[in-house]
C-alpha cells in the first residue's frame, strides 16, 4: 500500500547530492594538442606508460641466469607481445649467433645418434659436404675398382692362391701315380682307384686280382687319402687368405680414394675436434664398406628402399648413415641472437620429436629423423610463448620446465619421458640449453600457477605487469598523441586530426571506466582508429575527424548490442516489469551489468523486500534457490549487521525479512545491489514509499556508507534508456556512491538530458543520504533522548522493529503461560 505522510512536509533532494553536469563527462580541449593533425606529431617508439613492465623486461633479459625467465602478464590488447618483441630485436641483434646444432650416426651405437656443435653457419656446409662426398666416393671407387692396376693385384692374389692349392693337388697326384693310384675329380668330390700301365683298372678285373695285390692298393689308398684329407683341410685356411688379402687390398686401394675424397672435409673443420673425430669414424667406415659403393649387398639395399622413398632424392639410402642432420643452422641471413615465438606450443613443436616410417608392419626410423623443436630455434636466444596455450597443451609445460631446469633439450616422445613405454627407438644425446623463456598471460593466469605449481616460482622468477591505464595530465596528453601517430604509421591509415585524438583520448577514459585515467590498451585504441579511417574514406575525408571516431565507436556498438536491444524490447512490451515513475513501498529499482563477450550494458532490475514479525532473519531468496553468489549473499549479511547495530542496541531483532531481484533467471552476483536491497528493507519497515523514478546502485558496510562498485557509466545508462523507453518525466535519475563520480563518462545523450534537467545523477555517501533522496522524508539523527525524530525514516523503522520486539516478547510469554497451564 501507498503510505501517507502522516502530515510530514516531504523535502526536495539535497543539491549537494547532484553531481553537476560537467563532472558527468570529463571531456577534452583539442586546442590543447598544440597540432592540426598527428603529421605533425612524432611517432612514440614503443608504449607509453608502462615504465615498471619496461623496466622489469629489460632486468629478466638482461641477467643470463637460466631460471630468471619472464612471465608477462597484463590485458590482452596492452601491446604486451610488441614491447617485448621490439626489444628484442634492438638487443637481439647485437648479440653474437648461437653455434649450430647437428646430429650424426654413432657407429658404435646406431640408437645414439651423437649430437655435434659447430660455430654458427657451419653445419650446413658439413652437410653439404658429406653429399658432395658421397657423391664423389660413388664415381670414385668402382673407376678405383676397374682399373688395371686392381685387377692386376688381384690376379695375382687369386693366382698365388690358385697355385698353391693345385701344387698340392699336383704333388699328391704325381705321388699316387708312383704308388699306382688314380686321383679323380667326381661331382661329389674327390675319388681314388688302382690302376694299371696307367689306366684305371677296371672293378671286374679287379675282382680277379690276388688278395695280396687288393690288400697293397687298398693300404695305399688308404696312405694317400689321409694326404688328401690334410690336403683338404688346408683349403678353408687358404680360402681365408684369400679373402684376407682380398680385403686388404680392398681396404688398401679404398683408403686411397677415401683420403683424396675426405681430405677436404677434413682439412676444412680440422678446428672442430668433435667433427674430425666424426669424420675419422665416416672414413674407416667407408673403407671398411666400400662394397656398398661397388654395388654389393643388394639384399640390403632392396631393404632399405622402404626408408629411400621419404627421403630427399640426393640422398641414396645406402648412405644415410653418413648423412648430416642438422637441427639449428644460423647462417648469415639471420645475425643475432634469434627470437622465436611458437604460436602452437605442443610436446613436439617445442621439444622435438623421433618421427617413424611405417613399412611392410614394421616403424622405422634413424638419426636422420629427428626432428628439430622451437627451443632448439631459440636456443642461445629468446623463445616467445602464449601461457594459456601452453598450459593446454598436454605435457608441454611440464617438458618446457623440465628442460629449463636440466638446461638441457631431451628429444623424446611424452609417454618416454613419464616412464609409460619400456622401449625406446633411439636415444639421441641431449643438447646444453641456453635459453630465455618468455610466457605472455594474464593476471589470473600468472596467480593461479604461482599458487597451484611451486615450480613455477622457481623458473619463471620475473614478471613484468602492464598497466592498463594511465592518468590524465597534459605530459601524457602529448604522449597519447604520438601513440596514435605511432598506430597511423604501423596501419598506414589517416591521420588523426585534434579533434579526433580528443574525442580517442574521451573514449580512452570510457574503455578505462574513469574519468581521470586512459586506456593504453593499444589494441582497442587501434582498433577505433582503423575503423573510423573506414568511415573518414567513405565521407570522402582525407582525415580522421571527432565524426569519423564516434561513429567507430558507435558502429562496434551496434554490431555487439543485440542482446540489450532484446532486453530493452522486454522492457518496452513490459513483459520484464520495471517502473519509472510513482511511488511505492518496499520497492526499488536495482542496477546491475550484464556482459554479452567484449560488450557490456546496464540492466535495470526490480527489487523487492517484505517483512513481519520474525526471529530476526533475512532471507536472501537469491541465495536460497542457489541463484545468487558469494558475494551477493555477503552483502544481504551485512544488512543484518547495519539493522541490529542501529536500529536493536537494546531490544532483540524480531523480524524476518525477504529480499528477491523480480524476474532474474541467471544468478546474482556482486554487492553492488545491497545499497539498493537497504533501501527496501528500510521501506518496507518505515512504510514509506520510495520514488520509482529512481534507480539505485551501490554496496553498502554495517556502518551505512555507500561503497564504490564498478560499471557506474553502464548502470547510468541502461536505466536512461528504460526511462527514455517509457517516457521522460523529469523526475528520473540514479544513485551512486559519491566515490564512483570520478569514474564518470556517460554518453553524450544521458549528458545532455541532465542539462536541460530530464535527468538527475545523485552521489550519496551514507544510506541517510540517499533514503531521503528516495522517499523525500528526512533521515533523522538520534537526538539528546537517544531516539530518532518520530517521523523520520530512522525513528519509523525504530518503531516498527520496536513493536515487533514487543509483539514477540508477549508471544513468548501468552505461549509459555498457556504452555503451563496445559
């Protein structure tokens, strides 16, 4: 019900309490800028503003210790990634090459390929030249193995050999024929038989000899055959030697095309004691093969073709093994330290991987095969990495600390480095890492790791924070300037005229949500100023002017406003009830943000409190159905705490309250509303009205002061545009705390209607302050007596909380005289 005012002469709102129309929007001078366009301005190198993240990341690149690298944190469009980037390049460059990093076969262990440093642009003219000899070893050998003076040696080989067993033989047959015994070749070997007048008597005739004669040849016979058989066994030995001296002569004649070939190689990294020893391994193992390059071993050549079809064709699979693989090549096209930034942060992107070919059911793979990861790019320089990726990435994080704190780069797959296979194809040697890390987040992001990882700290011990806001002064005026002539330059746009830097430095203020700060987020600020180049080329403008950057800002507006057009259209057709004009009790028009991705915009909502006779409870119904937060729910405990200790020092709170925001369906959160939720409580207690034309936001403490809260500029906002909806009257407005006046920026429209006094902006400080405001009655303060002026708001709610206090001490006593009775 609507309450009388008992004949209390209602007061108009306290003028002190409205904030003036200037400090509504603190605009900008563009006569201040001293330029007509920003032509005339110097571009700024680097950011501006953000002198404690500058310093903090020259200090974490500056010191070589290993496990002082860099976690750069701060909003997303800060310019984060530029600064870093453009500081590193000026540093980078001066800064001698990292040596470069190559893998090579172990031929003493082919599944521990050795790992090799050279000095920076060597290691692929190693590689080069192990083709180049290659190549020349293919031609060189077989023309060695075709030559006369080859094969004369080796006539010989083969006919010293060839003599000396037929000697044997001969010598054994010449001997068997004195004895009378013939000595035959047969297919099955060798073979002995009596002869006659030298010829072989025949088995008949033989039968017809005397036993005597029999039993001389077969004792012969028997003589000679373990001549032959001595004979005999000497032929493997001899075959032995022949071989022997076969490879010998091999190697002999081998060594002398390997020498010629390798010698070059040789003599031109004689320096490098790891690539001599290297090169001395290749060349025995040239020698020692040289059958590979005279076209033997055919059967291990048609095996390994499965492998030659996914290697570069200049590479013959029979010569993988004296390949190069280089893993980091810094040669004279990229001077400096490098600076890389891995946008993919996976397991392998930044560690490396062994990559397998599958054939035949089987996966191979060799040294040639591994393959080189973002920090053996960036080693002996600066890798740059995205945290939120990174950590998102399985195992990648936890390979990026491991391998900053062995300092060492171990290329193995994640299920071999958490022990989850027991065998492993190879086992590279791992490389020494020298290597500053760079981790780009936010600040959650950055707080969340120190809490939750201890190793975090331990690596990662320098943070440079970029601000996102500077102060408004005429030093930082000039320089906001000559940042947005510094984003003229880079997008190669317009020029901005003063007065469209003045109206970008005013939008600064408003991304900043504070009238005495701008923005430095140099992406939403170059943002605007690309889009509103846009609409200065379609009005035909050779400059960027104020016109071209509201409608920029307004243009992002529109594209991002659906979901308050929807809520405004609820509003219109009042199927979200909300009034803006009466008087009622227990009744309050709340303010709260709603934020549909990079948009925000205030939402007016309807609240409501009843109260009775109760045990001193307040019922938060928000809280009850799990609809409202944490800190919502806080804010309805404090209004227990500021009605006990003002209004029942010294009588018991007797009442039971219930608070709701009407028509809300996706949770509350924030105290931004216990101002207004007090402000029915109150209400409803006094019985008194609260203006309608009013909305109301703001937290509130048990001593009954307004708190700043944030969103002021939208929360302003969204309520204008009901009451405009609805239609003006002249007795709108909204309260904020007075400490939120500094955070002003409305827009242009809510400005113009306070002008001409359609609209009002009230800054309270204190809830007697603002229920005056809102009910038109006096607060009150406690006189000498103690109490408050009877028909005060103070002494009403005295009084009603008074009576309850009665009514339930009586209810108590009538029940427990009945409970006796009984």
């Amino acid at each position: 019900m609507l309450f009388k005012n008992r004949g209390t002469k209602k007061s108009d709102p306290p003028k002190s309490t409205i904030v003036p129309v200037e400090r509504l929007r603190r605009t900008f001078d563009p006569g201040q800028l001293g330029f007509q366009t920003t032509a005339e301005v110097e571009p700024v190198r680097g950011l501006i503003g953000q002198d404690r993240a500058l310093r903090a990341i020259r200090f974490g690149i500056g010191i070589r210790q290993s496990d002082f690298n860099l976690f750069v944190l701060g909003p997303p469009e800060s310019g984060k990634s530029t600064a870093v980037q453009s500081y590193l390049t000026e540093k980078a460059a001066n800064e001698p090459a990292p040596g470069d990093w190559v893998y090579v076969n172990n031929f003493t262990d082919p599944e521990k390929p050795k790992a090799i440093r050279l000095p920076a642009g060597r290691a692929q003219r190693l590689a080069r030249a192990m083709v180049e000899t290659v190549e020349e070893l293919k031609t060189a050998l077989p023309a060695m193995f075709e030559s006369d003076e080859y094969q004369s040696r080796r006539r010989a080989i083969d006919e010293r050999i060839r003599s000396g067993q037929e000697g044997a033989f001969d010598s054994l047959n010449e001997k068997a024929k004195a004895e009378g015994v013939a000595l035959l070749r047969t297919p099955t070997g060798f073979a002995m038989a009596p002869m006659h007048e030298g010829k072989v008597i025949k088995p008949e005739v033989y039968e017809t000899l005397a036993q005597e004669v029999k039993d001389a040849f077969e004792a012969k016979i028997v003589t000679l055959q373990r001549e032959l058989e001595a004979v005999l066994e000497q032929m493997p030995k001899a075959q032995k030697d022949h071989r022997g001296a076969l490879q010998a002569l091999n190697e002999e004649m081998a060594e002398i095309v390997v020498r010629q070939a390798i010698g070059d190689v040789e003599h031109e990294f004689a320096d490098l004691d790891e690539v001599k020893a290297h090169l001395i391994g290749v060349r025995k193992d040239f020698i020692r093969n040289v059958g590979v390059f005279l076209g033997h071993g055919e059967d291990d050549e048609q095996q390994s073709q499965m492998v030659a079809q996914v290697v570069d064709a200049e590479h013959d699979v029979r010569f993988r093994r004296y390949m190069v693989n280089v893993m980091v090549g810094n040669g004279r096209d990229s001077p400096g330290a490098p600076i890389v930034e891995e946008i993919n942060p996976t397991h392998g992107n930044l560690i490396g991987r062994i990559e397998h070919i599958s054939r035949m059911g089987a996966l191979l793979t060799d040294f040639l095969l591994i393959r080189p990861g973002a920090l053996h790019r960036a080693n002996g320089g600066y890798l740059l990495l995205d945290a939120r990726k990174l950590l998102t990435s399985p195992f990648a994080y936890e390979a990026v600390k491991r391998a900053l704190k062995s300092r060492e780069i171990r290329v193995e797959a994640p299920a071999e480095s958490m022990g989850l296979v027991s065998t492993q194809s190879l086992q590279p040697d791992p490389i020494p890492l020298n290597v500053k890390v760079i981790l780009f987040g936010d600040r959650q992001l950055y707080y969340m790791l120190m809490q939750a990882d201890p190793d975090f700290s331990r690596v990662f011990k320098v943070q440079a924070d970029f601000d996102e806001t500077i102060d408004r002064n005429d030093k930082n005026f000039v320089d906001y300037a000559r940042m947005i002539a510094s984003i003229v330059a880079m997008h190669g746009v317009r020029h901005v005229d003063a007065s469209g830097v003045a109206r970008l430095i005013e939008q600064a203020s408003r991304i900043a949500d504070d009238a005495e700060k701008m923005s430095i987020e140099i992406g939403k600020i170059a943002d605007i100023v690309r889009e509103a180049d846009f609409w200065a080329a379609e009005a035909g403008r050779s400059v960027i002017g104020r016109a071209d950057v509201s409608q920029a800002v307004d243009e992002q507006i529109q594209r991002a406003d659906r979901a308050r057009d929807r809520t405004q259209e609820g509003f219109a057709r009042e199927i979200m009830l909300l009034d803006v004009a009466g008087s009622k009790v227990g009744q309050i028009n709340g303010l709260s943000v709603l934020s549909v991705g990079n948009f925000a915009f205030g939402r007016p909502s309807r609240i409501t409190a009843r109260v009775r006779l109760g045990a001193g409870k307040v019922t938060d119904i928000e809280r009850e159905v799990e609809l409202g937060g944490p800190l919502h729910s806080k804010g309805v405990m404090i209004l227990w705490g500021y009605l006990a200790g003002r209004y029942a020092e010294d009588v018991p709170l007797a009442m039971a309250a219930s608070l709701v925001f009407e028509q809300s369906y996706g949770g509350v959160d924030g105290d931004s509303a216990s101002s207004a939720e007090l402000y029915a409580l109150l209400s409803a207690l006094a019985e008194t009205p609260i203006k309608q034309g009013y909305a109301v936001t703001g937290s509130v403490n048990q001593l009954g002061e307004v708190q700043a809260i944030g969103g002021a500029n939208e929360k302003i906002e969204g309520f204008f545009d009901v009451c405009k909806l609805k239609g003006m009257t002249g007795e709108q407005g909204v309260l904020i705390p007075a400490a939120n006046v500094q955070h002003l920026m409305l827009r242009e429209d809510v400005v113009e209607a306070a002008r001409q006094g359609q609209f009002r902006i009230h800054a309270v400080a204190s809830i007697d302050e603002g229920i005056e405001i809102l009910t038109g009655l006096p607060a009150g303060q406690r006189e000498k007596d103690g109490k408050f002026p009877k028909d005060s708001i103070n002494g009403r709610v005295e009084a009603k909380l008074r009576s309850f206090a009665m009514a339930r001490h009586e209810f108590l006593a009538k029940s427990d005289t009945d409970r006796n009775s009984s």
